[in-house]
C-alpha cells in the first residue's frame, strides 16, 4: 500500500512555497490586481517556476528538470489553491508538460520544448477548452481541427500568459508560437484564472506527433491535470475552514465568539470531516500519477468526482458564515468561491468523473 502521508521533503516544499506566495503574492495584493488588465502578479512565475525549480518537477533531470513527481507537484498546487493564485502553473507546468513527457521519447522538438518549459523560462499550453475532460473521446477531449483550415477554441485558460500553444490538429499536435496565433480574452466567473479564445492559422507551428500519438498525449496531459486540480481544489477548502474557524474565534455576539454557537460548530466540524476524505482522495490521485498506477484514470476520477463538490462547499461556507462582510468584494472568500466553481467545471464536471467511474468499474447507471 501506498504512503500518502507528506514525506520531508514534501513539507520542505510546501513551506517555500507558501513564504514565497505570502510575500508576492497575497489576498490584498491580488484583490487590486484583479481589477486590472492582468491579474498575474510581475515577477511571481519567475522566482516559482524558474528560482524554485516548480516548472520543472515533472520533467527528468537529463531534459533539465527536477526529476521528482506528481506528489511534489501536488504539493505546489496545494498552495496556489489556498492563495487562489494566478500563475500558469497547472495549464503549462502540468498539463502541457505531461503532454510533451509523452512524446518526448519519440519527438525530438518535444522534448526540446520540455527543456525549456522546465527552465521556467517558457510558458506553454494546450488548446483545448478548461472544460476539456480526460475521458472523453480523444476527437471531442481535444477539439482536432482540419489542418488545411485556421482553428478557433474558446475558453483556454491561462492562453494569454502562453509562449507556446499545443493545438491539437486532425494530422496531429503542433506547437504553434504564440506570436503566430490570435488570442482573444474572455470574461471569465474566476478573474484569477484568465480565459482566451485562440485561433490558429493553417500551416502554422512545427508538428509534434502523429494523430494517434496526439490523442494518447493530450488524453495523459489532462488525466494528470484532473489528478492534480483536486489538490487545488484541496488547498483552496483548507484555506477557507481555517479562514472561518478564525473570524469566528474573533467575532463576538452577546459576548460570545459566534464560533462558540453550537449549529456553527457542528457545520465547521461536518467541513473538517469532508476535508480529511478530500485529502485522501487528492493524496491518492497524486501518488497514483506519480507511481504509473494502472488504477490512476479510476483514482483519478474519484479525486475529481469528491474534492470538486468539497471546494465549493467549504467556500460556500467561508462566505456565509462571515457574514457580511464575506459578501464584499473587499474580503478575498468570493475569490475562493469563485475558484471554486471554475474548478467545478475545469477538466470534467463531477457528473462526468461519476459516469467515469461507472464505465472503468463496470457498474452502469440504472436505465
């Protein structure tokens, strides 16, 4: 059996990351970014994808990288999910890397992009919609174009921030400069996580691989992306409990902390439970990745299936039980709750993992 528990190295990580988001990248600071053009924050993916080494911990020492695995990486998600950071770091430093490790062995201008993805130094990304799930079929999960014409794709997170777009096409994966391509934003419900509308051009970008070799990476890139979105989704409720157990220590009623209410306790402690089971299933999806488990699309799925429903009920809460004042734009719980039910729908709904499970564990829903 597995251990999921945090090893020290882990805890190291962790830590370095959350010093660094709190001093570059806090709630106060992103709450006035957002209301600008850009919500990331100048200089951040730099000192954690490139300083830290963060973009590369996928990525095998001999292409440049770090040479750990998807628990690490877990990890760093983790903590981009309690801080709501905008950074690239799950649409490049995961999706779009696990990508590129599948072809790599077989592509030589795939594993030379990985090197550089690695570095920190180059942002890529798949285009495909945010929505895109891994168990779809490959021709629907990837939207292939017809190479002989231009392609259009709405809702590809992160594609503003992109160097280099992965676009899936019907004679395979091209990656296409993103100076080549027209990417148009979008309003998105999560101002942190910007949305594009990318359209590519025929004849543009160099091929990566084949068709059937395109459909197998990208299916790899987003089942490692859902595996390790439930760890954002994990960090994010941890923030929002530990948020609310502290301003109801804090606010005081009949001269009481509001926290000491007994519906307030049991609905605090009914959260905790929820995130003890969340963590085991995001923990498990993580070291199934990383160990090359034959149960990770099902571990996988179930992850999603759990920690997407727990977010949204802990920021749900966070915004409730303070108050008024969780319901002003001033207090960072709508930015919690808002990435939360991005992540709702981001790389499968849990309706769909459902139907996932159902079809990987042979037990159909009734007619």
């Amino acid at each position: 059996m597995s251990d999921l528990l945090y090893s020290e190295t882990e805890d190291d990580l962790r830590a370095a990351v959350r010093s660094l988001l709190t001093d570059r990248a806090g709630h106060q600071e992103l709450l006035g970014r957002i209301e600008t053009d850009s919500p990331y924050v100048p200089g951040l993916w730099k000192a954690l994808a490139g300083d830290m080494g963060a973009a590369g911990l996928l990525v095998p020492e001999k292409l440049g990288g770090q040479g750990a695995s998807h628990r690490e990486a877990a990890v760093v998600l983790e903590e981009l999910g309690r801080a709501a950071t905008p950074a690239p770091y799950l649409t490049s430093a995961v999706v779009a890397t696990q990508t590129l490790l599948t072809l790599a062995g077989d592509s030589a201008p795939a594993a030379e992009l990985l090197s550089a993805l690695a570095t920190g130094g180059t942002v890529a990304v798949l285009a495909v919609p945010l929505t895109a799930s891994p168990y779809a079929d490959p021709a629907t999960a990837s939207p292939c174009a017809d190479p002989a014409t231009a392609s259009t794709v709405t809702g590809v997170a992160d594609a503003v921030a992109a160097d280099v777009l992965l676009v899936p096409r019907a004679d395979g994966l091209y990656a296409v400069p993103a100076g080549e391509a027209t990417v148009e934003p979008q309003t998105p419900l999560d101002l942190t996580r910007p949305l594009a509308r990318v359209t590519t051009e025929a004849g543009t970008g160099t091929r990566l691989a084949g068709p059937d070799e395109a459909r197998a990476a990208v299916r790899r890139g987003l089942l490692a992306g859902a595996g390790l979105l439930a760890s954002e989704q994990l960090g994010l409720a941890e923030w929002c409990l530990e948020e609310t157990v502290r301003h109801t220590r804090e606010r005081h009623q009949f001269n009481r902390p509001v926290g000491s209410f007994q519906a307030l306790k049991h609905r605090m402690a009914q959260l905790w439970l929820d995130l003890v089971g969340a963590r085991a299933a995001a923990r498990a999806a993580a070291d199934a990745l990383a160990t090359g488990s034959p149960d990770a699309p099902l571990t996988v799925a179930v992850a999603q299936a759990y920690c997407s429903k727990v977010a949204v009920r802990a920021a749900e809460e966070c915004v409730q039980l303070h108050g008024g004042i969780g319901m002003t734009w001033e207090h960072p719980a709508h930015l919690a709750l808002k990435r939360a039910k991005s992540d709702q729908l981001a790389l499968g709904s849990a309706g769909r993992h459902q139907d996932a499970i159902a079809a990987l564990v042979d037990l159909p829903a009734p007619a």
